[in-house]
C-alpha cells in the first residue's frame, strides 16, 4: 500500500518579488520617458522627467512601454528598442532590491 503513495516535492516558502528596469544608454533613458509621457493624459501639463524614473512602480513603466509598442507614432527602431528594454527588465526578490537602495 505504501508503494502507491505520490511523494511531492516541499513547498518552498516564496519571497515576494519586483522587477528591475536596467536601463544602460541615454538612449534607453529618453525611449522610456518619451513612452511615459506619449502614452499619458496629452492635456495634462506635467510631464515625467529623468529624475522620476525611480519614483515610478516598475509595473507601471513597463505597461506604457507595451502601449508604445502598439503606437504608430513610433519608429520600427524605438519599438526595437522598447523590446529590449522590456527583455532586460530582470526579476528580483524585493530583499535583493531595498538590499540596492539602503
């Protein structure tokens, strides 16, 4: 009887995770606020800056980066461009992230 028992593996306790944007170039800099601000409200007079890239949820950034993939206001090459932005964005325990910041 004990032959037919299933053995599954333990669960291992997950740790809450984030993403990280990894952003190497001027270039990718300018690609991912020209995304926030396109892809934003047009009538509302603020605009994101470079200096808010660190305040803004990851999740967020990268879902204006999506909507930009879909604009035909952009050029073949900064849609290139937002997809490996998009590729880089690594996936990290928060331990591992607020490890980076503090």
């Amino acid at each position: 009887m004990k032959d037919n028992v299933v053995k599954f593996p333990k669960k291992k306790p997950s740790e809450p995770t984030g993403y990280r944007i990894n952003l190497y170039t001027e270039e990718d800099i300018v690609v991912v606020l020209t995304c926030l601000n396109l892809s934003d409200d047009m009538d509302d007079d603020k605009k994101w800056v470079r200096k808010d890239l660190r305040t803004l949820e990851p999740e967020y950034v990268m879902k204006k980066m999506y909507d930009c993939l879909e604009s035909p206001l952009l050029s073949s090459i900064c849609k290139k461009r937002i997809n490996r932005i998009i590729r880089s964005v690594e996936v990290l325990p928060l331990s591992k992230l607020y490890a980076e910041f503090s």
